[in-house]
C-alpha cells in the first residue's frame, strides 16, 4: 500500500507563518524609521537582510523536514559543538563584538553571529540525545554528572557574555527535559543550588550594572537614573500607549524615529502594539501560543523519547522567549536582550527559528508514518 503524502501540521504552520510575516513587515517599519535618522542606508536595508536569513532559514529547515529522526539525532552533538566554538569565540581578541556592556555576537567575515542562538537548539538536541539512549530512571550518578556537564559549559559562557535573559531559558528547557525524561530529582536540586550560586557570582561582579536595570523596571522615571538605563523601558511603554485598541496604522508609528533603541529587534513587539494595536498585540500572543499547543500535540504524539523531548523543548524555547521578550516591552520584566522569535531582526536568531520549525514537521512526518 502506498504511502500517503504528508499533510503540515495546520496549526503550526499558520502560526509560523503568521509570525514571520508580521515580522518582515515591522522590521521593514523600523528601517523606515531607521534611515529617516541615518542609523541605516535605506528604508528596505533591514528587510534585505532579514529575507536572507529567512531565505538561510527555510533552506535549512527544509533539509531537516527532509531528513529522517536518526539524521537529526547524529547531528545532535555536532550542533552542539559547534555552538560551543562560537561561544569561546565571544572571549577571543578581534571576535567578539560589544554592544550595550554586553559581547553577545562575533563577527566573522564582517558577518554578525549570535552564538547562543545556536547553543539553544544544540543543548535541545544533545540533551534529547544524551537521554534518549539510555533509562533516565536508573542514571548513576556519574552519567547525571556527566549531563550536568553537558549543559553547564554552554550556560556559564552565555552567562558571562553577560546574558542572563538566554541563560534562564537555556536552564529551563534543560530542566523541562530532563524532568519530564524521568530522570532522578535530586539532579534537579542539584543543578538548581549551582545555577542559584552562578547568578549570584555573576550579580556580585555587576552590582550596579543590575541594580540600574532592576530598578528602571520597578521605576523607570527614577530622577536617579541616568538617561540611557531607563530609556528604553519609558519609550517603549510610550509606544504601546499609542497604539490604543487598533493602531496607528501599518508603518504609521511614531517612537521608530530614533525614539526607541532596538526598535527592529529586542523592543520589535512595541513597534506591533504601536502600529497594530491591542488586536495586534492579541494576534502575535494567539500565534504564539498556537505554535506551543501543537509543538505539545506533536510531543505527545511522539513513539521515541528523543522526538519527545525535542519537540517540547522548542516549543518550550520559542514560548518561554517570546513570552520574556514581550514582558520586557510591556515592562512585566526588567530588559534582558532577548529576541522575539520569528519577529525580531536577527539573522541568527531567524534561521535557527526555522531550523527548529523544519525538525517540528520532521517529527511530525514520523509519528504519522508510524501511525500508517
């Protein structure tokens, strides 16, 4: 009997899809604000570039649809280590790049690279991997240590980027996995008195850098701030106050023009609310949660603990970091830098989105096959 053609998952696709299209046009919004100030060459500069990362992206989700569960597992550590290399590269003379106090990119061939973008999909795969191939239940000690390993080499190098933001969502897919995989809870306690004790190394050597952001998120009018720590969280709140219920209307928002810093990327979900409204505020909250629900629906679904844990872990990732990224616009969090998936410009920060979506189908494909 012949097989029968793979129908998408409908859900998930018209959710990725729904978020990258928003998100093309508000990147192309902000580059119109952007070369009204200079800050680019042109008003399609950064939608040029963020197509090519989609156009990266898609490729490369593609070749993972295309590719069999076993293909993707054996290149679960090479992901991995790779991921590892550009991170010790942040910490490498004339590759890192600074921004803002903060060296989260490398610069390669006069190309920007978010590493820990990678680290997340990589620490997704690996730790599915890891504990797919063995009875979580019975781990010894030694292979829980040896886990612990795994990923903490990754997190603390994010960490001391600094990027906190990345970091607690790389240690809650970690802990999301590894708990539902059945493992023993006392790793879990454990790892959670080590990362208790890592935040605090690292706030001890940035007392003040935290300070001014905690407290521009509980005051951001503060007479005692400077301008530039609570700058941001009061121009993007001024942004969402002007969108009101529908919008200033599409490419017709004010705080791009040089008000608003990272208005193409970290505060990109202000520049929607302005533009599109509480409607439009409501409709990239609903995608985002559609394309949760059937990254679960496609983990329960799951014949193998490795496609398991894989699909709940990013739907986990591009969840848990769109929900921080949106709390941060709508100062419910301090800002951390961290990206909207799918939606924020980035060319790292795209193509791994996709990546991650071509393994959700991928997953898919299988456990209907299995079903035939």
């Amino acid at each position: 009997m012949p097989k029968r053609a793979y129908v998408f998952d409908k859900g998930l696709l018209f959710s990725t899809l729904s978020l990258v299209g928003i998100g093309l046009l508000a990147v192309y919004s902000a580059g119109v604000g952007k070369a009204f100030v200079g800050e680019v060459p042109s008003p399609g500069y950064l939608l040029f570039k963020q197509l090519m990362a989609f156009i990266i992206g898609f490729a490369a989700g593609f070749i993972a649809y295309r590719s069999s569960i076993d293909t993707i597992k054996l290149l679960a550590y090479p992901i991995y280590f790779l991921a590892i290399g550009l991170l010790v590269l942040l910490y490498v003379p004339g590759f890192g790049v600074t921004i803002n106090y903060s060296t989260r990119w490398i610069e390669i061939a006069g190309q920007s690279f978010q590493p820990s973008e990678l680290a997340k999909v990589g620490l997704i795969l690996s730790t599915a991997s890891y504990l797919s191939v063995r009875e979580p239940r019975k781990m010894s000690a030694r292979e829980v240590f040896k886990l612990f390993l795994m990923f903490g080499v990754p997190a603390l190098l994010v960490l001391r980027s600094p990027d906190l933001g990345s970091t607690i969502v790389i240690l809650t897919i970690f802990i999301t996995q590894y708990f539902l995989s059945g493992a023993p809870i006392w790793g879990l306690i454990f790892l959670g008195a080590l990362f208790v004790l890592g935040v605090l190394y690292e706030s001890l050597t940035r007392v003040a850098y935290w300070k001014d952001r905690i407290t521009a998120w509980l005051d951001p009018l503060n007479p005692n701030l400077s301008d530039n720590v609570s700058y941001q969280m009061v121009q993007s709140l001024i942004a969402i106050a002007n969108g009101g219920f529908f919008g200033s209307g599409l490419f017709y928002g004010q705080q791009k023009f040089g008000r608003l810093p990272m208005v193409e990327s970290d505060f990109v979900f202000s520049l929607v609310v302005e533009e599109l409204g509480f409607v439009g505020a409501v409709f990239v909250i609903a995608m985002f949660a559609l394309f949760v629900v059937r990254s679960i629906r496609i983990a329960s679904k799951s014949k193998n603990l490795f496609s398991y844990l894989v699909a709940l872990g990013i739907g986990l990732h591009i969840g848990l970091q769109g929900f921080i990224n949106m709390a941060v616009a709508t100062g419910l969090l301090p800002v951390t830098g961290v990206t909207l998936p799918f939606l924020s410009a980035g060319g790292t920060s795209l193509i791994v989105n996709m990546l991650e979506v071509g393994i959700l189908f991928a997953i898919d494909r299988n456990n209907r096959q299995e079903l035939t």
